[in-house]
C-alpha cells in the first residue's frame, strides 16, 4: 500500500510546477519547526500557482489542526476530497479533526 500511494503522489507531483513544489518544501520546514503560520503562508502562495496541488492543500489542514483551528481543517481537507474524492489521508484527517471539534464542545 505504501508503493502505491509513493506512485500516485509521485505522478501528481511530476503536474505540478516546480515553484509550487519549491514552495510546499519551504513549508515543510517551517512546519517541522513549529512555524505553522509561516508554513501557511507558503502552502497558501502554492494552492494559487497549482490549485489542484492537493498535497499541498492537505498539509494546510494539518497546519490548522496544530494551531488549534478546526473548522480551517475540516474546510482544507473537504477541499482535498472535492478534488480527489478517494484521498484516504484527508478523510482519516477529517474524521481525526471533527472527532477533536466534538470532544472539546
């Protein structure tokens, strides 16, 4: 299962362009550093230059998630799905978020 979705990650990413993958890899390691806002930002400039770019968008719900901003994620991660219905990471993150948004009320 792995290989495969290092396949399809790999042929999705070979679409997108090159700025926007240079970006999303900045994020990454603002993210890694604790610096989601910042990550936001890059992830954000990303999604308007490859708006298909759903790695991208997924890790943007992550970012909301660790600062605290469910509905944000939820929102990322249902556009996630909008594009590619069966992305089974965003829908395990969604549930994950909407899971925490019900326990904390």
């Amino acid at each position: 299962m792995r290989w495969e979705r290092l396949v399809e990650k790999m042929s999705s990413l070979s679409q997108i362009p090159l700025e926007a993958i240079i970006l999303y890899r900045k994020a990454i390691e603002m993210s890694g550093r604790g610096n989601h806002e910042l990550a936001l930002k890059y992830l954000s400039n990303a999604v308007v230059i490859a708006p298909q770019f759903t790695t991208a968008i997924c890790e943007m719900g992550h970012c909301y998630e660790k600062l605290g901003r469910f509905p944000e994620a939820v929102s990322k991660f249902d556009k996630v799905l909008t594009i590619y219905p069966s992305h089974v990471e965003a829908e395990i993150n969604k549930n994950r978020v909407l899971e925490k948004i019900r326990t904390d009320k």
